[in-house]
C-alpha cells in the first residue's frame, strides 16, 4: 500500500539523496520476468537471491507501459536461457537509470544496448555455429549497410533473438529511446538516436531476404524489417511511406 502511494516519489531518491542511494535502493520495487503481473513487488534483493550461477549483471528493460515491456523482443534470450529481466515502464524509470548504476555490488545493464554479451551462458558449440553463421551472412550484412546508409549506425548478425527478424539497440554511452522520449515530452530537444539495426539470420524473413538477388526487392526487404524493429521499439517511425510502400509492393509481388 504504502509503494502504490509513495512508489514515484521514491524513485526520485537515489539522485536527490546520494549519500542514502543504497538504503533507498533496497526500498524500491519493480515488476519483473519471474512474475506475469504489472504489480510492482520484485525488490532488487530477491533479483540478487535468483540470479544464475555465474550471472554478475542486473538485466532490466525501461518500456512506455508494462505491455510493451512485457512483450519486447529483447526478452527473447532471456526467456530461453531462464533469466529474470526487470521490467521498467513509469517515465521516471529512465531518469533513475542515471543514477542507480548498481546494487549489492551488481551492475545495472540494460538489455537494449549493443554491449550486452551472454556468451557465459551458451556452450561452446553453439559459440562456433553461431561464429559460423556470422561469418556466411557478411556479405548480406554489407549490402544491408549499402542500402541504409547513414540511416543507420550500423548493421550486423544477432542471435538473441528467437521468433523476431530484427531489432534496433543503441550504444552503451548514447541516449536511449525512453530518454529521448522523456525529454521530447518535457519539451527539451534531445539528440538524434543513431541505431544499430541488428538482425536474425536464423528467421525466415531474413532468410528470405539474404536469399533476394535483385537489389530493388532486397531493399524493400530491409524496409520492412527495418519499420517492423522501429515500431517496437520507439512505437513510430520517419517515414512511414517507405515502410509502407515495401509492404505493398511485396504484397502485390507474392
């Protein structure tokens, strides 16, 4: 009762209250993978306590609602290999981010970003096919990037992602999308976001793509997946004539 109250204001703790950070840090409560509620009931503590052996990272997820958190497609990796995600979705949670950079000696390390890395958790054959695959769709990474341009900051092969072709993340040190927006909504002008377009090559619509030999349709192939991973992840997107445009012409090809 007393966070359902007091939860926000909480939340502005740790960067007004900086010699209290910790103590207020064991106070919050968010909502998480390990439970399929929007409740805010999951405290950083019993994250620590279910962690994988071997994990050193607090994974977690800042998202406009907890329906979009909830379904990201960054979840993808966590869900197969069993690890909790805590999952962010108030509009302070991303001004919180700044300040709350660890708890119990754990860093805080957010799932949209390029550096995230959990090769500790895979095997060692499933290093080498994956090396493999990378290594046979460079070519389709490059005439991905030749399209894009600088639209983009940089394309390359992901494999955390399950039943999704591609996403967008950004660097570790570049502002998120849930700050822009923050930012955006307090009338601030932020930085434009320049996103790596990552993509599966283990998907059929990638597969399908890489396999496109003219270089008309592969594009409108790369808009499509490119517009899918935009709308997931900002909820809108430029330009959506070209988006559309692809999805028609595809339509009407098949």
């Amino acid at each position: 009762e007393f966070w359902k109250e007091f939860g926000l204001v909480m939340k502005e703790g740790p960067a007004e209250d900086m010699a209290n950070k910790d103590k207020i840090a064991g106070l919050l409560r968010f909502a998480s993978t390990h439970v399929d509620s929007s409740e805010q009931t999951i405290s950083l503590a019993s994250y620590v306590e279910r962690m994988k052996e071997g994990q050193d990272k607090i994974y977690y997820l800042t998202a406009d609602s907890y329906a979009a958190a909830k379904n990201s497609p960054h979840l993808e990796q966590f869900k197969a290999k069993g690890i909790e995600v805590v999952l962010m979705y108030d509009r302070i949670d991303e001004f919180l981010m700044n300040y709350l950079t660890e708890f119990d000696g754990k860093q805080f390390q957010s799932i949209t970003k390029a550096g995230l890395d959990l090769s500790k958790f895979e095997g060692e054959e499933e290093k080498e096919k994956q090396k493999e695959t990378e290594e046979e769709f460079k070519s389709v990474v490059e005439r991905t990037q030749a399209y894009l341009g600088d639209r983009v900051k940089e394309v390359r092969t992901t494999f955390k992602l399950a039943t999704t072709p591609a996403v967008v993340v950004t660097d570790d040190f570049e502002m998120g999308t849930q700050m822009a927006k923050l930012l955006e909504a307090a009338g601030q002008a932020a930085p434009e976001v320049k996103y790596i377009f990552e993509i599966n090559p283990e998907h059929a619509l990638v597969k399908q793509m890489a396999d496109e030999a003219d270089e008309e349709a592969f594009g409108r192939w790369v808009e499509v997946l490119l517009g899918q991973a935009m709308l997931a992840e900002k909820g809108s997107m430029e330009d959506p004539s070209q988006f559309l445009g692809a999805i028609n012409n595809l339509l009407t090809k098949g």
